[in-house]
C-alpha cells in the first residue's frame, strides 16, 4: 500500500475552485532536481516566483511515498493556461526515477483515471501540453501510458504480475478470510488502535479499495481492512459490498 503524507492543511491554499467534471486531463511533471519535497519547492522556487499556491496536487517522492497536497477541487500552478482542466502529479527526479516511484506513479494515476472518468489518453507529460517548451517529465509519455494500458487490462496487475491464478475482485484480488471490501468515496480517517485508542493513521481517498477482514461495533462500527487498520462505517463516505456466492465457491475450490 502507498503511503500517503498528507499536507492538505499545511501548504499555501488555493483560493479558486472547479467542478470536478472540469479535470480533463492528467499531468505527469518531474522536479528537475535528485531530491525535495512540497516545502523545498516552495521555499526555493515558487515563493520567488510569486506564486499564491503549490504546483502540484501530488508528489512522488524518492522512496515512493506520495504527499497529498491539494485537493483536487483546487486548481494548482502546475502548467500556464491550462490549469483548470488539469490534475498535477509530480515525480521527484531529472529523468531517473526509482522503480518505488512508478509504480507509485502508475496506481495513483489510474485511480485517479477512474476518479475522474478519464481514459489513459488523456494522461500528458508536462511538454506535450500546447504552448510549453520544457523537458518536463523527464520520461518518454509513451512508454508510460503504454504500461497504464497494459495494468488496465483485465490480466494484468500493477508491478506485471498476471492474474491467472488470481480472483479478482474489482482493483484488489479476493482471498480467504474477506467478508468483504470498501470503496472509498469520500476522504475517510483509517486508524489503528494503540493503548485503547484510536489513533489516525492517514487519510484515504476517493476510488482506493480495501479488503475487509471483520467487523465490531464498537466506535460506531468499524471494519477491519488488515495490519490492526480500521475504517469507521460512515454510509457517505464508503461503500461496502460482500464478495457473491459464486466468487466465494470458486475461492474455496481454487476454481478461476
């Protein structure tokens, strides 16, 4: 699972909003430098520029963490003049990027894909978009939306391991011991529990699925999604569905 940093409430806000039926387009930009993170782009660069806001709604770090840093309810300053239809994604690098990052790169993209009911065509390196003149991302656009094609495929999963042995269960593959899984349709707490109380572990968002394990009533209910993680059942905010008789028979028997 990717960890997610959130910053939401900690980076310069954006002052504008859109309408999410406004994202039309996905764009993939590098750092140009070996190394940073929201705070050093910020202190470095885009305050001297003058900017009011960040660049980019997510960035993929070195080690493939991601930090969460807008919204994308709020448009960034990621690319002049086509800013509003435009979700950001930064992957920190000058052209090399680790093997952590892309596969990072490839499951936030194709959740937000999905999101934004958007097609892998519609996923543009930063110089592919008119009127720009820069290296920017760093990478051949080609290769990338040709490995998002080959993931979305129904026997591939994210890091090329086929799924032949495999129940799949929309993005996540159904296993012995789930009740049942949780789409997330609205940022959510997950928590762990530590001396009795919960403590937050991360935020998730919109289009991410979880297996579920169990389920107590405690805390206004909660589902076990694995690792001691719980997600409280809040109906706006997830939904929760139960695998079919059917997948559950050829679970058992190892039929696919």
């Amino acid at each position: 699972m990717v960890k997610i940093i959130d910053i939401r409430q900690k980076v310069a806000p954006s002052k504008t909003r859109r309408n999410l039926n406004q994202i039309k387009k996905i764009a993939r930009h590098h750092s140009a430098t070996t190394s940073g993170d929201y705070f050093a782009f910020w202190n470095n660069r885009w305050k001297g520029l003058g900017w009011t806001k960040g660049g980019y709604h997510e960035i993929i770090l070195r080690d493939g963490s991601v930090q969460l840093c807008y919204d994308p309810c709020y448009p960034t300053n990621g690319i002049g003049n086509h800013n509003t239809e435009t979700y950001h994604i930064c992957v920190v690098g000058n052209g090399s990027f680790t093997e952590a990052q892309e596969r990072t790169f490839e499951e936030r993209c194709l959740l937000a894909l999905e999101s934004f009911g958007l097609s892998v065509e519609d996923v543009l390196g930063h110089n592919e978009f008119s009127g720009t003149a820069t290296s920017c991302p760093g990478i051949s656009m080609n290769k990338v939306r040709n490995r998002l094609k080959e993931l979305q495929t129904p026997d591939k999963a994210i890091g090329g391991v086929t799924n032949t042995d495999k129940i799949m269960w929309g993005k996540t593959e159904l296993k012995k011991g789930q009740i049942g899984k949780i789409t997330i349709l609205k940022p959510i707490n997950l928590w762990t529990e530590k001396d009795g109380k919960l403590v937050e572990v991360r935020v998730l968002n919109p289009g991410e699925e979880y297996r579920v394990y169990n389920y107590r009533e405690e805390h206004g209910g909660q589902y076990n999604v694995g690792d001691g993680n719980w997600i409280t059942k809040m109906q706006e905010h997830i939904k929760y569905e139960t695998p079919s008789k059917a997948m559950l028979e050829r679970l058992e028997k190892g039929v696919l």
